[in-house]
C-alpha cells in the first residue's frame, strides 16, 4: 500500500497530478512526431514552445516570478516523463529549463529577472548554457575564453562548442575568466561579434540541436554580467546537481519505456510455438532490466529530496547519475536484443532510445568525472569520522 505521505515519486497531489498531465503530454504529442524529428535533428519549436503554456519552463522558479514554484522532484519526475517518448527533445528542455532558466534565477538581479524571465518562460526565447571548449571538458578550470571590462561593455573572446540550444537559442548563460577568475554573463544572439557555427550532426538526441558558440571581440552590455565578477564557479557547481538529477531522470524514463516496449514484444510475438517470454534467457532481460530500471528510479528520486537552491549534495547527485546512466543504455540493449531484428530497424523507437542513451554516460558529466567526485568528497567525509 502506498500512503501519499510516504509516495517517493509523487509526494504531494501537485506532483502526482503534474505526472499525470507531463505523461499525457508526452505520450499525445511527443511521441508521434519524435522519429520525425530525430530523422531531420532540428528541434520541434511549435511543440518547445507548447512546454512554455503548460509552465514547465519555469518549473523550479517561484510563482511570484511567473514559475511553477516546484521543487528538484518535480523537475526530475518532468525528465523522467517526457524522455519516455522523446529524450532529445527532452535535453532541449532540460538545457533551456535547468542549465539556462534555474541557473540564471539563483544568480540574476531583478533588472535582469524582469528583462529575460518572461521570455525565457514563455519559450518565445529559446535558452542554452556554455561551458564547454574545444580544449576543455571535465576540466572546466582550463577554459580559455575570457572577457575584458571596456566601459559599459565586456569584451568576450574565444569559443563553446557541444553546445544544446546553440542553433536556435536566443540567449546564453556563458562562462568566462576575468583576469582569470570564472565568472557568468548572459550573451544574446544580437551581441555584436556572436556567432554560432553550423549545427553539429550527432548520433543521438536529436529532437535538440547543437553547435559551437563563437566569440570575436564579442561586445556584451555590462549590465549582464551574472552576480559578482569571480562568482561563475559557485553558480556552476550548485546548479551541476539539479543537472545530473534531471540527465539521470532521462536515463530512468528510457529504461521505463524499454522495459515496457520488451514486456508487451515478449508477450505478442511467438517463437517456436510458444511465447517469447517463455524462455529463460528472455526473462532475464525482462527481470535483470525492470529491477535496475527500479533501483536507478528509487536511487535518483531519493537524492531529489536532499537538492535544492539551499542544499547542496554532491556525493548524492554524482552517485545517482552515474548509477542511472548505464541503466538507460544497457535496458534499451536488452530492449534491442529481445525485439531482434525488429529493435535495430528505424520503424520502432527502441534504436532511437538506444542511441540518445549513450549520451546520459558522456553528457552534464561523463561517468568518469562522477568517479572522480565521489572519490574525492567520500574520502573527506570517511577520514573525518572516528576510526
């Protein structure tokens, strides 16, 4: 029996009946035009712009701001529903939603709320965040863009690329140093010496565009530097959990649908004589892929109740997405593998689902980065307690 005080999924009747409307949503209108768009890679903006009426763009923003008021499990159950049927238009949302919008909320002032929220929450301005170089990745500290304070303006030089929301994007979160220390700005399209490059073609996710962002003595208003000059490494690093908890809930949402696509393949089709689900090694993929898919989900929606603007949980954010991550890619391969023939054709969404996942390994933080992170802060946290 679930008691609705104890539901880790839904813990208030606001999120069950916000599932139940994103589930909806997803299951009406991203699902039939998903192949469609993932044969063309560009993103469906007519349907972007439908999450903008159903205010999901502002999800974790107050309702005095023109947001849903909701918390890191809203965001994470919106991921989680959506990604079932479409996860690359899914990462439009999530670069849009949780790397542009609750980044720029947490470290904007009101002239600059009351500039760009509206739009952004509308989705009549597609958003994306740049942080990633040709020449730096997992290293974030090594990047080489900079910006120069030049009266009324900053001058912005150097380059993003793996870009989400670069091809349509109107506005941009983007890191840069200033006299070497990191700092946020909000680069718009229309800033003299923007460029973006030509979309860059990928394997997967592609329902969302990406490109490189382009800087040549980019000329950026100084009334759009993010919080203080020095600051963009604290606005990165609290807004990178709410970010591995949504790219993990992705990775939940393709293996819940993987899950279901083998059951019902397992149940219709017959081989020798008999149910496919009456052989042994096709169980296995049904049970070994539904109790990981459940682990990940308990594992991801657990964590979600320790995140938010106030609390940071670095060991849980990072643990939950690289445990997720996997999860969605090896389920969609037992998907794949029960289907035969029929998963590796373009007709069934199981190729698709199997391809956008690789992304959750690499994406927002590549496994090994997780790795890393865990390593670091569980030794602080084990050599501070009592032997």
């Amino acid at each position: 029996m679930h008691h609705a005080a104890s539901d880790l999924f839904n813990p208030t009747d606001e999120h069950r009946m916000l599932r139940q409307m994103v589930a909806e949503f997803a299951r009406r209108e991203l699902d039939p035009q998903a192949a469609e768009f993932d044969a063309k890679g560009v993103l469906n903006l007519p349907l972007f712009r439908r999450l903008g009426e159903l205010g999901l763009l502002g999800i974790t923003i107050p309702e005095a701001d023109g947001g849903a008021g909701l918390d890191t499990t809203a965001a994470v159950l919106v991921h989680h529903e959506l990604a079932k049927y479409d996860p690359g238009f899914t990462l439009a949302y999530l670069a849009h939603a949780m790397l542009f919008v609750n980044n720029f909320y947490h470290c904007s002032n009101a002239e600059q709320k009351a500039r760009y929220l509206p739009r952004v929450l509308s989705g009549e301005w597609v958003a994306g965040m740049g942080m990633t170089e040709p020449g730096a990745g997992t290293d974030v500290l090594a990047m080489t863009t900079t910006a120069v304070r030049q009266g009324d303006w900053f001058i912005v030089n150097g380059s993003k690329t793996y870009i989400t929301n670069g091809c349509e994007g109107h506005c941009f979160l983007v890191y840069a140093k200033v006299d070497g220390r990191l700092t946020a700005f909000i680069v718009d399209r229309d800033c003299p010496g923007f460029t973006t490059s030509n979309h860059i073609d990928k394997l997967g996710m592609r329902g969302s565009t990406m490109s490189e962002l382009i800087f040549e003595d980019c000329r950026v208003p100084a009334a759009n530097l993010l919080g203080e000059l020095g600051s963009g490494l604290t606005h990165m690093m609290r807004n990178l959990e709410i970010e591995r908890l949504t790219l993990a809930a992705m990775s939940v949402g393709i293996a819940e649908r993987c899950v279901e696509i083998m059951v019902r393949h397992a149940h219709e089709r017959q081989a020798f004589r008999t149910s496919l689900n009456r052989f042994g090694q096709i169980q296995r993929y049904i049970g070994d892929g539904y109790a990981m898919t459940e682990a990940a989900k308990c594992l991801v929606y657990n964590v979600a109740r320790d995140v938010g603007p106030g609390i940071r949980n670095r060991v849980g954010s990072d643990a939950a997405k690289l445990f997720a991550a996997p999860v969605g890619k090896t389920v969609a391969d037992y998907a794949m593998q029960v289907l035969g023939g029929a998963g590796y054709c373009k007709e069934y969404p199981v190729e698709r689902l199997w391809r956008d996942a690789k992304l959750l390994e690499i994406g927002g933080g590549t496994i090994e980065a997780h790795q890393k992170n865990l390593t670091k802060d569980l030794t602080e946290i084990v050599l501070a307690r009592p032997q």
